[in-house]
C-alpha cells in the first residue's frame, strides 16, 4: 500500500489551520475577541509556520512570521485587537492560501502582496516595517541567546513559576519526546522537574504504549507565561496543562537539577527525584479526555467502499428471492442473519460518509462579511443546527446554490441601515442559515429580516413575459415561484453581485438535481425565507418498485404520499384533460407509459402513484406497483444521461434492471413534450405553478 506523502499531509492540514484562522477571525469581528482566541490565531499561524518551514515552504514561513510577531504583541498587551488587523489577518490568512496554491499549479501570488500585508502591520503596531524585522531578527537572537545561557533569564524581572503538566495518554504513541519539552523549559531559565507516579497502575494492567506518569516543574524565568506556553505548544491539546506564577514572598530557591526520566510505564520514581506525592485520584476532575484517533481517507476509497456495500445489498435481495423458493429452515435463517449484517453494515458505512452540514456554513460568514462591505450594508450571519448531518455528495454540491441564495438575501432583501432605521428596525440586519433533520431528509432554510419579497413586480413581470395572463388571480406560491424561471429578474439595475436573472433557475436545477426541492416564502417588510429540502444520502435510498409493460421503475419513496387506482373510463373524463379526483381535489398527472414512447393503451386499471413536487401533488400514471424497494443507486450509461426523467439506474432482486425516476425532471420533460406537441395534455409546469389559469 502506498505511504502517505507527507507533503499532501502538510496541505491539508494547511487548509484545516487556514479555515480555523478565518472562522476565529469572523468571530473576533462579532464581538468575540478574548485571550483564547487571540492565542487559538497564534498557535495556528506558530504550527504553519513551523509545519512551512519543514517542509520547504520558505515563502510561507517567512511572511507567516510576521503575522505570527503581530499576534504577539496583542498577547503582550502590546497591540489592541482592532478591524483593521482582524482585516489584516484576513488577508494574510488568503495569501497564504494562494502561496499554497501556487505551489500546487495554480496562479502565482502578486510579487509584493506579502510586503503590502506587512506594510500594514507594522504601522498598526506603530513601527516601520525595517522595525518590524529587526525586532524579530532580534527576538530570534535573543531566543539564541536564552538557548546557550539559561542563567542570563534570570534576574530583577524573573518570576517564579509552578507548572502541573498531565499529558494526554497517548502522547508517547505520537512520537513525542517529553524530555524535549523539559530541554526548552530550561532555555527560559532554572528549573526543577519532579515525575509524579501516583497514577501508574499495578505492573499486572500496565499498557506500556500508555503513559501515565505526570510532571509537577517549578520554574524561574524573565521570558512570561506565553513563552512558557508555546513550549506546550503542540501537545497542549488532550493534556492538563497549569501555569501558575508564585509569589515572590513564597517562592524558594529554584536549583538546577537533572530531569526526571520520561519513561511513561515506570513503576517508580527515579532515586534522582523527590518522593512520591502523597496520592491523588487517577481521573482528575476537569482533565480532558484524550482524542479519538482519526485517519484521512480519500473521497475516492470512500466511494470504492459505498460501492461494495452496494453490491452486497444488491446481491442479498436476489440471495432472499431464492432463499424464498427454497423449503429449508437453515438457509432461511443464515439469510436473515446475512441481511441484518448487511443492513448494519450499510448504515456504517453511510454513517462514515455523513458530514456535518456546519463545515459548509463556515465558509459563509467570510461571504457575509465581505459582501456587506462591498454593499455597505451592517449583516449578521446567524446559523443553527452545524452539527446536522448529511451526505458528503450532498454537501459538496450543496455550496454553490447556497452562496447564490445567501448572495440574494444581502442584495435584494436587506434594507440599507438607514432604510431599516426609518421603517423601525434594527440597523443591522440578519440572515439567518439553519439545517435540521426531517425523517429521511435534511430541510436547509435561508432565513432574512428584509424587505421581503415585492408581490406585484413578480406579478408584473410574469405578465410583461407572457408567463402569466392578465386577468390572472394566483397564489402568492405560484407567484414566487415565477423567481425560479430562467432569466426571470425585477431589479432595476444590474450589479455585480446579481440582477442579470441568472442563480435562482440555476439554484432550483442543482437542488431538484440532488433529489431535493426548494421552496419560497415571504411576508412583506418582514422578510423571506427559501427552504431546500434534501435527500441524507444519494447512494442508497428505499424506493416504490413500479412496472410499465415489462420495464421496472423506482419513485424515491421520500416523494410518494399514496396510490390511487384510475379506470379506463375515468381517463379525460374532465374535458380530455390528464387529472384525476383524490377526495374532491383534482391532481394532474403523467402517463409514464406515453413519456417512455410504449405503444398501447395499458391495463384497464391503472395505478396512479401521488408524489410531491413544488409543494403540490403530482400523480405518476404506471401499469402495476410492485412493492417497496431498497435501492442501490447505479450511475446511468451514457446512452442515458441526455433523460432528464431519469437519476440513475438499480439492479433488481431477480437481477433485472429499473431506472430510478428523477420526479422534478420527470415534469419538466413531459411539459417539454406537451409544449412541442409530442404527447397529448400533461402535467406541464404551468399546470403546477398557476392552477388558477389552466383548471377545468
């Protein structure tokens, strides 16, 4: 098996601290700004620039050490957090991703970007820029000098220092050297290193690869607590780690003496250590719990697996088919046991594909932030349900129509601070961005406090297009969903955020693309909200099993809410028009056996399959419905992908093949087809989005 590089590791790990940086900033920029966020930016900026610096990225070290100077002086009260640097470490946080880029075949960096970004940084710290490297040039000499000459730290300025340092467990596993972090303490000045073995249990238990030894260091220095900290710097995490500065008065001598081992399954102290401690209770109330190990699996392995998984159920069902034409007790049983591990096995593994919806809804407060700017307007992004999760497929083709929807809130739906001041609002305004589940769905609203939705332009509009008649009365539904027609537009002008009439038909292919829907609401001077309802998952989805002729289909069962039967005689009983009565409500409907090109009439009783499409009821006219279905989704050949009607393919329990019926793209196809005359009336579009023009 091939080894992982080790420069794509530093990549994405790269990419996980910039996203890190960004999402910290956004949060200072709201109000957020405290110790532990100021010192999260600088362990970020510390680790690229270390990490940069291994790995030959020069370029990357060297101006990240200027970011990482700045951050310092603000952790030495020496530099206020203020917009202008949080706007500085924004752009620094994307320089550094173009450097990376770069490195990777993309377009090359400009040659003084990094130069302008440390201009601005140092005439925020009111230094010259020639300042601001020699300071570091002369913090790294002094760091040289602290290095050879520990005493030298010490002094009228030194302070004493206690440090209770409980490593994370698993910390020898990592391949850290404890004895090392103890080396970089005595570069800051003297210091005692007691090994405490109160928690070290009886030989019989011991996990050697575990350690459980912890170290009580007493500590004098000149340097500070923050320098004390980054010693810890990359080991912090999982681990209890306590600074405490002790007073003057108390403080004893501190002598230099030999570190303890770092022997982590020793079953004693050294005899060059203090004894032991009286005991204390091995769980430590507060301590935190050591990580979960975590590995990083390529999108493309992932998929390999989804796909076994697949043939696996697939070949199940057709193993329950014999097994159910076969009279022994003993196969039945043993497929029953095949099919819960299966069944368990498959939840595992889409389980391992779900990703939590929050780490797209980062990505928008960067959005939010900068189009405010650029529109001049005050915004709040607010998100609720980060921890929902969805498929990845899903979630990486969930991106574009939510930026074009976020995009549409600050442009078109939030007031000016001034305008929204004078109708008695609040000057900032706020969209908010929430995802919840909803049985075998995820249901994602864009939620804004603006203006809302102009009722009468749409309107307007729609009759200056032909869209809608004159002497029309529709639903404000149909009325909105006008919005979602190519290049179908109201604003005045055009800008570069939108107004061209382009994103939202595009925002409706891409969601009913993956199986979903979206949807518009709005009250005027209130705002609007668009909800997008999704499948969790894309690879296997419980399906309604139907038959035209001899071909097999599968309806995705999240769309069908019932079955009804339709008799011959019942067909064009209302003026030749395709509907049919479901408890005094007329549904239009599809003949799926037209839309296949099937020659004859089919069986004198057909089923009628109900499903929802755009809020409303859309009936599915088949021959037979076979049953319910769990169903593998297969992609189409290529002879098939040009069918808009049809998602992808499955394989059958008898090994037969079904298409699987994509319902938005089924309507959109069969009022393609009755619009250019190759099938008699359907359900077209206009049949769904105005009922009040075309009813019976």
């Amino acid at each position: 098996m091939a080894q992982p590089n080790p420069i794509e590791t530093f990549l994405l790990e790269a990419d996980d601290l910039l996203t890190t940086i960004e999402d910290v900033v956004l949060d200072m920029n709201g109000g957020a700004v405290n110790d532990d966020a100021v010192n999260q930016l600088f362990r970020a900026f510390h680790t690229l620039k270390g990490s940069g610096a291994m790995f030959d990225f020069d370029d990357v070290a060297e101006f990240t050490h200027h970011v990482e100077g700045a951050l310092d002086l603000v952790r030495n009260g020496r530099l206020e957090v203020s917009p202008g640097l949080l706007d500085c470490v924004l752009a620094a946080k994307d320089l550094i991703k173009g450097m990376l880029q770069a490195r990777q075949g993309g377009a090359a960096v400009a040659a003084d970007a990094g130069s302008r970004i440390v201009a601005r940084l140092a005439a925020l710290s009111g230094q010259s820029t020639a300042t601001t490297a020699a300071s570091h040039a002369a913090a790294s000499q002094a760091a040289a000098t602290a290095a050879a000459a520990p005493a030298a730290a010490a002094g009228a300025a030194a302070v004493d220092y206690r440090i209770s340092f409980r490593p994370d467990p698993g910390i020898l596993l990592r391949g850290t050297n404890v004895q090392a972090l103890f080396d970089e303490l005595r570069a800051l000045g003297p210091c005692r290193v007691r090994a405490l073995t109160d928690a070290v249990p009886p030989l019989a238990t011991l996990d050697a690869e575990q350690c459980f030894v912890h170290w009580d260091i007493e500590l004098r220095t000149a340097a500070g607590p923050n320098a004390i900290r980054d010693v810890f710097l990359f080991v912090e995490d999982g681990s209890d780690l306590r600074i405490e500065a002790v007073a003057a008065s108390a403080a004893t001598a501190v002598a230099e003496a030999p570190a303890a081992p770092v022997a982590g399954a020793a079953p004693s102290a050294p005899s060059s250590s203090p004894a032991k401690e009286p005991a204390a209770p091995a769980a430590v109330p507060g301590k935190p719990q050591a990580k979960d190990a975590m590995i990083r699996v390529t999108s493309e392995k992932l998929d390999r697996l989804v796909n076994l998984v697949g043939e696996l159920v697939m070949n199940q069902s057709r193993l329950q088919q014999v097994a159910a034409r076969v009279d022994s007790a003993d196969l039945l049983l043993s497929v029953e046991q095949i099919e819960r591990l299966i069944n368990e096995l498959r939840d595992t593994v889409l389980g391992i594909r779900m990703m939590p919806i929050g780490s797209t809804f980062g990505r928008f407060k960067r959005l939010v932030h900068d189009l405010s700017a650029e529109l001049g307007k005050e915004v709040d992004l607010v998100t609720e349900g980060a921890d929902t999760e969805i498929d990845k497929t899903v979630l990486d083709q969930l991106a574009d129509p939510l930026i074009h929807l976020i995009r549409n809130s600050l442009d078109h739906g939030i007031e000016p601070a001034e305008v929204r001041v004078q109708r008695g609002k609040l000057a900032r305004g706020t969209i908010r961005l929430s995802a919840a589940h909803q049985g075998s769905n995820v249901v994602v609203r864009i939620q804004d406090n603006g203006k809302g939705l102009d009722r009468a332009a749409i309107l307007r509009k729609g009759i200056e297009r032909g869209l809608v008649t004159a002497d029309a009365t529709p639903s404000d539904r149909d009325i909105f969903n006008l919005i979602f027609l190519p290049g179908f537009s109201t604003a005045a002008q055009v800008t570069s955020v939108s107004g061209r009439g382009v994103g939202m038909d595009v925002v409706k292919r891409q969601i009913e693309g993956l199986r979903g829907t979206v949807s518009l609401a709005s009250e005027p001077g209130l705002g609007t909200t668009v909800t997008c309802t999704l499948p969790l998952t894309l690879a296997i989805v419980d399906g309604l099993a139907v038959a035209v002729g001899e071909a097999q289909y599968v309806i995705p069962t999240g769309a069908v809410l019932e079955n009804v039967e339709l008799q011959r005689e019942e067909r064009g009983a209302f003026n030749g028009r395709q509907v049919v009565a479901v408890r005094g409500e007329l549904v239009p409907y599809i003949r799926l056996r037209s839309m296949c090109g099937l020659d004859g009439g089919g069986p004198d009783v057909e089923k009628v399959v109900i499903v929802r499409h755009a809020e409303q009821r859309v009936g599915i006219v088949v021959d037979r419905v076979l049953g319910s279905h769990q169903t593998v989704i297969q992609p189409l050949g290529r002879f098939c992908r040009g069918i808009e009607m049809l998602s992808g393919s499955t394989i059958m329990g008898d090994g037969r093949v079904a298409l699987i019926l994509d319902v938005a793209g089924l309507v959109r196809q069969s009022a393609a087809a009755t619009a250019s005359g190759a099938v008699g009336p359907t359900a077209t579009e206009a049949t769904i989005h105005q009922p009040a023009t075309t009813s019976p």
